[in-house]
C-alpha cells in the first residue's frame, strides 16, 4: 500500500467518527472547512452544507472533483436509525474495510477522503474540490449549490461502486408516493390477532443491487397474508428511504384462522422460500384484540401483490435499465414509498402512467414528490480520453444509479462528466464493505490523469 492510498485510508477514518446521516452534515461541513484552513486553501460554504474547495498551482483547466458527504446509516438488523449519534466502528478483513453492526458509509466517504487525498498530494493542478450534502434524499445540496462559483467544465464524480470501470451514463429516479386513508373499522369479536415481523434479508441499494435477488420484505410479509384467510391489517411498517431495499417489515393483523393454523402458514412460507432466502427469518405473536382493521386494508394488499417489484427490462447485455423498489410502507402515515429508475428518458412517463393507474384501479391517492435527471457523457469527451490514457485497462460502463452529475449537467452548460470510484458492495446496509485494493487503484489512477493534466 503506497503512501497516498494510506492517506486516502487515514481520511476515510476520521470522516466515518462523525455523524454524517443525511440532514445531518453540520460535522462534515465543518471537519472540511477545518481542512482548508489548515491546508490554505480558498474554500466556499452555504447554508444547505456544501463546501468547495480550491486548489490552483498550475494554470491549467480546472477540474471538478466530487463527492457529496451524508450517508445511508442503518444498524444492526438493517434497522434504520432516525437520528445517526456516532460515527462508525471500523473493522477490517483481509482485503475489505466493513463497519461494525452498521452500514460503512463508503458511499461516500470514500470519495471525499480520495478527494482530500488528492488535495494533500504534491501535483500541479487546479482542482475544484465539490462536495454536496443530502444526496441520499432530496439531492438539496446539488440543487441549490452556487454553481457560479465553479470554473470547470469537466467533472469527476467519486459516487460510483465498481473500480477499474467508468461510468458514462446513469438512470434517472423518481420518489412515487402512494397516500390511503388510515380510518379504521370495527371488526367482529371472533377474529384473532397477530403480530408478525418478517427480517433477515439482505437489503441494499435499489439501484445497484436491485437485480440481485436480495427479497423485498414488504413483497414477502404481503405475500404471507394473502395464504392467511381473512387477514385484515391493522398496522403495516417497514423500509424507510426511496433508494433502500427494505430488508424488515413488520404487520399486525385479525384472521379468523386460529393460532395453529397461522404457525403451520407462516412455517411452510419459511420452507417455501428458505433456498431462495437462506437468511430469512419470521416472527410470529399472538396478541390482545384490538378490535380496529384498517378501511382499505384489502387495496393495500391487493395494490402490494400486483405491483411489479424489481427490474421491469433490461438490455442485451443485461444491463438494468428500468426497475422500482417499493421502499417504506408506513400504514400511521398512510403512505408507501416507491422509488423508480429508468436510463431510458422516454419510459419515464410510461411507468409513471402504469403506477398511477394501479393506484386509481385500487382507490388510492398518489404524488410524485421529485424526479432527479440521468446524466450521460458528452459524445466527444476529451475528459474520457483523458481517464482512459491514464488508465487503458479501464472499461466503460453504464449505471442503473441516480447520482447528482445529472443536476450538475443541468445547471452547468456543456458540462463533461464521468464517474469513477473503488469498489464497494452491499452499500446501504450494514454488509456493506469497501474493497482496499479498489481504493489504491482508484487513487493511482486519479493520481496519474493529473498529472497527465
């Protein structure tokens, strides 16, 4: 391991002790403002937490070099943690860096401390150093980033997860909220009550790992109750963000099927499903009546079995190119959350058009709260030629992710754009894991094409 990938390493540690949950990137903002004064270095700072940080020692183009600093933080279970209050434990196996009961935050801490690296590295450039906050929700960091103080007309993007690749395009997402009504009804007396918390699957990112076969618990534990005889909800909760694959949900229902009845269901679903999800468990209590059932509880249901989780199309290459994660269902709130990616600009609207009408079929409401734009490379890139001449063993690729270069394309004119990143698996989860050999190529390569430049 060489003294920049240390140091690259040496980074990551310091920004995975500070809370950096999306929302909360006050510490981040402040531990980079930290590091430009101590370096001398120009740096801008607004209030929606992005930070830029400049670096002129040749007079050469500039290029942008970014990374945004919030991170999907979930602890042990894939639990989601409402509010992230310590940084992450990190422990290291053979060649991979993991966190210890939580997600890593490699996406993407990784690409602010190669950044930073970058930064202390003795290499005649000019360097637009950006790094954005909220990626992982509402994208406020990009959208509302003062991009007139960026000269560069070419951008690296370090939010990637294969190494030794560079990705040219990426999907577009769109957050697709269902709304039902959460009146209850009174349900008759002979009905028994249960609560049963499906766990154990795998969860991850929805775009990256969505063909991946890693299970949907709300998909399972809704396919679970449709075996059950007359099951009526009461309560249905589980995921929480548009771009997680929901690992554990949890649902309280009334069935007139006895206690009995229910264990042998819920035990031949267990067999049923075990080769294809070996780590799934289900938990299963009978509880006191409550007597209360939701109204729509069999649209919910009916809107669960038939909407179609995963990826809807790929290519010859068998690349993704269209899928939907249903994310969070949340029966208190009356909502479920879905997040859709397309890399066709033209299906957008088709899938939209198809969802909308599953909702109205079902007799619920539904808003489109945001739809984050694709981005692609521009068809004569001297900045991928660059990327490649530094490194020729690199392959291009294309990304089923949806990524801040897109907004950046469209607030900057004529912006060149391109991603590239070390390898990192299992990302918002905690299996997440960041590959260390990746990291040491990704900085060598980085590295190499400025001083090229």
């Amino acid at each position: 391991m060489n003294d920049l990938t240390k140091l690259v390493l040496d980074y990551f540690k310091q920004i995975a002790a500070i809370p950096r949950q999306s929302g909360n990137e006050q510490g981040m903002q402040n531990y980079l403002v930290d590091y430009a004064r101590k370096h001398n270095l120009r740096f801008y700072q607004d209030k929606h937490h992005n930070v830029i940080i400049y670096k002129k020692t040749a007079d050469i183009e500039p290029i942008i070099l970014q990374a945004h600093t919030d991170m999907v933080y979930v602890t042990k279970n894939n639990h989601f943690c409402a509010k992230q209050r310590k940084g992450v434990k990190l422990v290291k196996k053979n060649h991979w860096l993991f966190a210890k009961d939580t997600s890593l935050g490699a996406d993407d801490g990784i690409g602010v401390a190669l950044i930073l690296a970058l930064l202390d590295a003795d290499i005649p450039c000019n360097i637009e150093a950006v790094f954005t906050a909220s990626e992982e929700t509402t994208m406020d960091g990009v959208y509302h980033i003062d991009v007139s103080r960026l000269k560069g007309k070419k951008l690296i993007c370090l939010d990637g997860f294969e190494s030794n690749a560079i990705v040219i395009s990426s999907a577009s997402f769109t957050d697709f909220l269902v709304k039902f009504n959460t009146q209850m009804q009174l349900l008759e007396s002979d009905y028994n009550w249960f609560r049963i918390t499906l766990k154990g699957l795998l969860g991850g990112h929805s775009g990256f790992d969505i063909d991946k076969a890693r299970g949907n618990s709300h998909q399972l534990i809704s396919d679970l109750l449709q075996h059950i005889p007359d099951a009526v909800l009461n309560r249905m909760i589980g995921g929480y963000q548009f771009n997680v694959i929901p690992s554990e949900s949890t649902v309280v229902f009334a069935t007139k099927s006895d206690e009995e009845t229910v264990d042998t269901i819920v035990k031949a679903f267990i067999n049923d499903h075990a080769e294809t999800y070996p780590t799934l468990e289900i938990d299963t209590l009978k509880i006191e009546k409550t007597q209360q059932g939701l109204k729509q509880s069999e649209n919910i249901l009916n809107f669960i079995k038939e909407f179609q989780y995963g990826v809807l199309l790929k290519d010859k290459e068998d690349n993704v190119l269209i899928s939907q994660n249903l994310s969070e269902i949340n029966t208190e709130k009356g909502t479920i959350k879905i997040g859709v990616r397309s890399n066709i600009k033209e299906k957008e609207s088709e899938i939209l058009k198809d969802l909308q009408n599953l909702c109205n079929k079902h007799h619920l409401d539904y808003e489109i709260e945001d739809t984050q734009p694709g981005f692609a490379t521009l068809l004569k890139s001297s900045l991928l030629e660059d990327l490649q001449s530094a490194n020729p063993l690199a392959k291009k690729i294309k990304m089923h992710i949806a990524v801040e270069c897109g907004v950046f394309q469209k607030r900057i004119e004529n912006l060149d754009t391109v991603i590239i990143s070390p390898t990192i698996l299992c990302a918002h989860s905690i299996q997440e894991r960041l590959n260390l050999d990746s990291v040491e190529l990704t900085a060598n390569w980085l590295e190499k094409f400025l001083t090229l430049n």
